[in-house]
C-alpha cells in the first residue's frame, strides 16, 4: 500500500455565522433566537487513487490485477483535500433568573450537519472513490432536534415550628434531555463492487419505514424494515444513500431532591434522594 499527498493539497478552513435575537418577556424571564451556520472547505481525506475497475472474469482474488495503474502498483492512498461539510441551526433559549424560589434554563436545537465523510480513517471509507459526491449526506453525528432543561425549586413550607424543621426547607433540581436518534448507514458487508477498496452499501428495494405507533417490544425487534435492503449485485453500486435512516431517539432525566436538618448552631444532616 502507498501513501501519496495530493500536490494540489490545500489548507482546510473553517466558516461561522450567526444571529441572534434576545428579549425580556417577562420580569426575570428571557428568550433567545439564533440562528448559527458554519461550513468546512477543503477538508483532508484519504481516498483510493488505484482503484480495481470491474470487468468479466473479476473476482476478489484477481483485485491487484485490474487495477488502475496495474500491474506496476496496487493500492495507492491519496491525501486529498476534496470534501466539504454544513451545519445550520434555530436555537431556542428560555432563560427564567433565579426568582420566587425557582430557576430555569430550556434550549432546544432544530438543526442539521452534511457532509461527506464523517471520521477521517486509514483507508477510503465512502462507497465509490471514483464518485466522492455520492457520499454527500447527513453527518454520522447528525441530530435534527434537541432539548435540554435544567431547573431549581426552593419547595415552598410551613414558616414555623416542628412543621418548619420537617416540611420546610426542601429543594428539588434536574436536568432532563430529549433528542431525536442518529443516522443509520446501511451497507452490504462486503465489497460488491470488486475495486478493493471496502464495502459498498444496499440496494433499496421496498419501503425501509415500518408503521408509526408500533410497542416498544416490537420497535426493539425490528426498528426499520430490513427486507426492503437487497445486497447489489457484483460489479455494482448500492442506490440506498448515505445515512438516510434516522435511528431512535432518547430522553434523560437526572433528578435531585435533598433538604439540610439543622441540630443547633453548628451541626446539619442532609438527606439527599438522586435519580438518574
């Protein structure tokens, strides 16, 4: 294997923007709009320069021999700085100050990042190095929307007495998560294509959704319809695009509720609950 660098390699850049919009709704409630993009140009990737070409009689074990610049050389990685990337969001801030015995900060993401390779590796990871384009998709990482919240609350009590030292003083605070899933990229497993240079994905052959409102056992089982995936035919190219599924999405809470007992002037027990 042979590594070569690109003599038209560039310097990678990287461009941001952003805009945003903030007011005062209310007493010590504020809200922000943004919208925030950014792109990369030029970014380095490793692509096959010697791919094997397909031809009647090709099999994995004659590769080297219908390569490109055979029979002098086998494969050739070439640095080059070819593909791109995008990301452009809405972000939502809602921003409550500490006030009345509580606090909250709420922001929630509607956003989207492309490009065409996601983790730069040792060797060529997109389908065909002869056509980078065809790997243009959603990024490994994308996340269409977010939300996070995080609040605070002094639990109003009794002001006096026994009741006081039992019912008052209690705090609560948390932080919960929701997000929609991540891509699913669905290939063949092997190199279909017979060009040496990994797998390929699948062709599409039928409606990959399964019915919305499915139980949770049978979303488990099944999440997408894998019988509308069929493995290309040899010599050829998946049709299926890269990360065109979009897999499950999650939630999390973390969860505290504690209050401090004083004993006197210089002694306190605290019982703390925490769920996570």
């Amino acid at each position: 294997v042979g590594l070569t660098i690109d003599p038209d390699l560039a310097t990678a850049y990287l461009q941001q923007w952003n805009v945003n919009i903030q007011r005062e709704l209310a007493r010590d409630f504020t809200i922000t709009a943004a919208y925030i993009g950014s792109k990369g140009s030029k970014l380095p990737m490793r692509v096959e320069a010697n791919p094997a070409l397909f031809a009647p009689g090709a099999t994995t074990g004659n590769i080297n021999a219908r390569r490109i610049y055979a029979p002098n050389f086998q494969s050739i990685i070439n640095y080059q700085s070819i593909i791109n990337s995008s990301y452009n969001s809405l972000q939502l801030t809602l921003n409550k100050r500490f006030s009345k015995g509580y606090t909250i900060l709420a922001s929630y993401t509607y956003g989207r990042s492309l490009d065409m390779s996601s983790l730069e590796v040792d060797g060529f990871n997109g389908q065909n190095p002869r056509d980078i384009g065809a790997d243009k998709g959603l990024s490994d990482f994308d996340v269409r929307q977010r939300f996070v919240a995080s609040f605070l609350w002094d639990i109003p009590g009794p002001d006096s007495g026994i009741a006081k030292w039992i019912l008052g003083g209690w705090q609560t605070n948390g932080i919960f998560t929701a997000q929609t899933g991540t891509p699913i990229n669905v290939v063949s497993g092997s190199d279909r294509a017979l060009q040496g240079t990994g797998t390929q994905r699948a062709n599409l052959i039928g409606n990959p959704y399964l019915p919305s409102g499915r139980s949770r056992d049978e979303q488990m089982a099944a999440y997408f319809n894998a019988s509308a995936f069929a493995i290309p035919a040899l010599g050829t190219y998946g049709n299926f695009g890269r990360n065109v599924l979009i897999g499950p999405g999650s939630y999390n809470l973390d969860f505290a509720l504690f209050k401090a007992f004083r004993f006197g002037e210089r002694k306190e027990l605290q019982y703390r609950w925490e769920m996570f």
